[in-house]
C-alpha cells in the first residue's frame, strides 16, 4: 500500500514527520535507488527505501519513555558546538529514540522520547489540544504598577505577530510583590514559548520546569531519570 514516504520514515522510527520532510528536500532519501522529491509516496513492501544509503526496514517495537531533563543539556541527539544533549541521559535504553517537542538548556522537567513517529506527530500538532503545563517563576519588572500575571499571561498575547492559542495560568503563590510562582499550560510549541510570553508581558523568568503533558505527570522522578510510560499512559497519549 503506497503512504507519504514522511510518515513511512517516521513509523520506521528514523525521525519525525517533519524531520523526515528535511531529510528528503536534503536529497537523503531514495526510493529504488532514486533520489525521492518531497510529497512522494512509497509502498515499504515493494519498494526499497534507503536513507544515507541504509535500507529501511519496519520498527520491530515502540519505545516510549519520560525524561526528567536537567539545565544545561539541549533536546538534541548530537550538538556541533559539543554541550552537553538528551541522549547521553537515555544511552542505556538500547534502543534510539526522539525527543517529542524540546526543553530549551536552561529549562528542565518532563520530556518525552519514542521512536514512534505517529505518536510524535500527534503530541505536537495543536490541532490535538494536548496541554504541556509548566511551573514557572517570574518576576514582574514593571515592579507593583502590573497587571497580575496569570491575567496577562492567559492572553491574547502576539509573538513576532502570530497570535498564540490561549494559555491556562494560574498563581501558585505570590513570594513578594513582585516575584511569584504559576502554573502556565499551552497546547502549542514555538520556539521558547513560555519566555517569550513573559518578556511580552514584562516578565522574567527565574526558572521553568514542565510538570505535566496531557493527564502525564512528572512526579518524582529524579532530574537525569528516566522511565518507560505505563500501557495505559501509551494508550491515553494515542486518544487524547
């Protein structure tokens, strides 16, 4: 059965559906020797499809995994300028996973790694509403002349003029006039989403921490752990 060859990369486990649209516009992708044009499709069973030359065979098993990341690595698989990235953390899997979504260096908390494409696909997109809820610390640099933040922050805010999707915001406490502690969730992922949000709205941001994707809590998990998602915490990602 012929498929977009971006989703039959992504089920294969080589990357996720966008990252498979780059790896084919780079010329990396061939289709029975030749090289494939973006929005082609392929049958796996009767075609041979190589990637750098290496055939693509099916993924045998899924691995599904939460990551409790610490500052100072980058959601990355390898980083050109040497710092420090997600997959030493995960070495000992056995098996080479994605981070879905990112965490930039100086944030830390959940972040989830799979192999499976589809699945990646889906806790990305916005149009699936998946909330990813951080707990953040800020402090308002307009000092006590300031809208309260979780008023601010639950928008409309513009960020290099695209409107974002609203947030849910709620104060956890308040430690001084102007420093405080919220709860944030959004349901998309642009680039430094959170803190690019509070510089919008006059804030900085002392720490942030993802503490939730979806009903997926990060409880206890030590920072630079990590474990397998439940069955049924797989099960609630593919239908949520």
């Amino acid at each position: 059965m012929n498929e977009r060859l971006q989703k039959i990369l992504s089920e294969a486990g080589v990357c996720s559906r966008r990252a498979a649209e780059k790896l084919i516009e780079q010329g990396r992708v061939k289709i029975n020797g030749i090289t494939a044009s973006l929005g082609e499709s392929a049958d796996f069973d009767t075609d041979e499809i190589t990637v750098d030359g290496k055939k693509l065979t099916r993924k045998s098993e899924y691995a599904y995994i939460m990551l409790n990341k610490p500052r100072g690595y980058v959601t990355t698989l390898s980083d050109e300028a040497g710092r420090k990235c997600v997959s030493e953390l995960v070495s000992d899997l056995g098996v080479r996973v994605y981070p879905v979504g990112r965490l930039d260096m100086h944030s830390e908390g959940m972040l989830l790694l799979t192999n499976d494409g589809d699945l990646a696909y889906r806790l990305t997109h916005p149009k699936h509403e998946v909330y990813k809820k951080y707990l953040v610390k800020i402090t308002c640099d307009n000092g006590k002349d300031h809208v309260s933040p979780d008023t601010a922050l639950s928008g409309p805010i513009e960020i290099d003029g695209i409107k974002l999707l609203p947030a849910k915001c709620r104060i956890v406490e308040k430690i001084a006039e102007d420093k405080y502690i919220l709860t944030i969730a959004i349901r998309e992922g642009k680039n430094r989403q959170i803190r690019r949000m509070c510089v919008a709205c006059g804030y900085t941001v002392n720490s942030l921490k993802r503490v939730s994707v979806g009903d997926i809590m990060l409880g206890d998990l030590p920072a630079g752990s990590w474990r397998h998602l439940t069955k049924a915490e797989v099960e609630y990602l593919k239908t949520v």
